[in-house]
C-alpha cells in the first residue's frame, strides 16, 4: 500500500476512493463473480467485452503491452 505516483496524501485518498467506487460498480462484480464461476488459471487471463461474450487469453500475450 505505497504511493509509487508520489501523490499527495489528499489525492491518495481521493484516489483510492475513486479505485473502491469503480470497483463496486455492479457490472465490474458481475465479472468478478464470472471470472470466479469459470475459475481462474495461472496461464490464462480473462477477458470480457462489453458485448457480454467474453474469452481466455494467455498471458504472455495480455500482459506483454501487445497494443502498444
């Protein structure tokens, strides 16, 4: 729970509380519960589009910046 932005302790707060609300939001739970459901692996990443279909992704490939 550092401050690796160098925010200030006001922006930290306001920060976080934005991250928990976003969090919270009822179709960011709804994936979480998805992804929890179909279960998680050490391989892959999940993925769901906004169309509610959604994917497995390995994660070489999600977590190597592919579209930057």
């Amino acid at each position: 729970m550092g401050n690796p932005q160098n925010l200030s302790p006001t922006a930290l707060r306001a920060k976080r509380a934005r991250d928990l609300a976003n969090a919270n939001e009822p179709y960011r739970e709804e994936r979480r519960a998805h992804a929890q459901r179909v279960g998680q692996r050490s391989d892959s990443d999940i993925h769901h589009t906004k169309s509610g279909s959604w994917r497995r992704v390995s994660t070489s490939w999600n977590r190597a910046n592919y579209n930057k």
